[in-house]
C-alpha cells in the first residue's frame, strides 16, 4: 500500500471514529454548581473537606481512542426526586436510583466492560421526567428543563484529579472522566448532582473533540481523496 493510500485510509478511520456531534449540542467550558445551586456530591465530606466548585465541559461527547480498553464505571449516587438511570456499553452496565439522597462518599456501584473499541462511547441518562442525555446527543446547559451531563477529564481517578481551579482551562482528554447528570427539574435548578458517574480508562483515553476538530478531519479525507484521483489520472 502506498503512503497515500495509508493516510487515505487512517483518515477514514479517525473520521469514523469521531461522529458528528449534533448542531444544537454546543461545547462550553464551565463549572458546577451553577448559580447559588449546591451539589450535595461535592458538598459531602470527603476524607474530611468539601470539594468544589468544579470546572469542567458543557454539551460534551466523549470518545475513546487507542482501544480496545477497559473501561470502570463507578457509581457514586444521586440526590433527586426522580427515578433517574444510567446505562451504557450495550446494555451491559446500568445504574438505577429510586430517590433521595445515595451519596456516602464512596463507589455504589461498579462494572467493568473489557474490549471497547475507539470511538463514541455508548452510554446515556434517563431522567424520570421523563428525558434523555445520551453521549453523541447531550445538550449544552442553556436548554431550561432539559436534562444534560457535565464532564471533567483527569488522569487519576480519585477526588484529587477534580478540577477545583476556575480559571477557564481544563483538560479535553485524560484516562478518567467524571460525568455529573442533571435531570432538568426543580426548576432547572442546575447542580448537577442527579446521578454521579465515574469513567476509569486502561489501555486507552477518553477525549472531547473540539468544534473543529471534525471539519479539518473532514477535509483532509476530501482533499488527500482529490489527490489520489489527480495521481491516478496522471
């Protein structure tokens, strides 16, 4: 194969690996809680201390790059009236909560998912509105009532790794990715503490394209095509 045809073709696979996310999902950087909102997950005491306010993004879709992996999902809890869940990776890993407050400091809930391929990863939130915020659709946090997940990014998986600095820089890729849900009730009341769910990566990384990052794929697959053809014609 020439080295044309193999950069044809890895650009083909990046590109089939990084999906175009939805127009009206914009990705912003931002923290948690909003407002005068209090997080109950980050307000509990941790090994002694409050943690908080986070920073992290808004509207994201993770995808995962240099799999097969594993991936750990750890379930921390949830504090909301509604009967909200979390399920993911091809059915083989859920979370349910019933009510109230879960949080006790530690992991819940756990599952392992071996062998998961680059690409957009396969999870989402179901809020017992009802509503969705699946990865690959979750909404930005400027949809009122509308259920969405926060995402921070870091690259060892206890409370340390949170990013607790506000200072508009974050990280868009990491080996762990903290996913904070909100059900979109109470009036919208933005603190993102429905359901906290943890994502600890081996063997791979977990990632948020950035808005460009899909148009510039896109048109070097187009234009490295258009070569070849010129090549080919010669």
């Amino acid at each position: 194969m020439t080295l044309l045809k193999k950069t044809v073709a890895a650009c083909a696979v990046a590109l089939a690996g990084l999906a175009c996310a939805p127009s009206h999902a914009a990705l912003t950087l931002g923290g948690i809680p909003g407002g005068s909102a209090t997080n109950e997950f980050l307000s509990t005491n941790f090994g002694g201390g409050a943690i908080g306010p986070v920073e992290g993004w808004y509207g994201a879709q993770l995808y995962l790059s240099g799999g097969p992996a594993q991936i750990t999902v750890d379930y921390f809890g949830a504090e909301a009236g509604f009967a909200n869940s979390f399920s993911g990776f091809g059915g083989s890993c859920s979370f349910n909560h019933g009510g109230g407050t879960t949080f006790t400091g530690g992991v819940l809930n756990s599952c392992v998912i071996n062998g998961v391929l680059s690409g957009l990863l396969d999870f989402g939130f179901t809020s017992g509105l009802p509503g969705v915020a699946n990865n690959g659709t979750n909404p930005d946090n400027s949809l009122n009532n509308t259920p969405n997940f926060f995402v921070t990014l870091a690259n060892i998986p206890g409370f340390a790794g949170l990013d607790t600095t506000l200072d508009s820089s974050t990280p868009g890729g990491g080996l762990v990715a903290w996913l904070f849900f909100d059900d979109g009730g109470a009036g919208d009341d933005d603190n993102h503490d429905d359901m906290v769910v943890r994502l600890s990566i081996t063997g791979g990384s977990v990632g948020i394209p950035e808005p460009g990052t899909l148009a510039l794929l896109g048109a070097a697959l187009v234009g490295l095509g258009a070569a070849r053809r010129r090549r080919v014609g010669q």
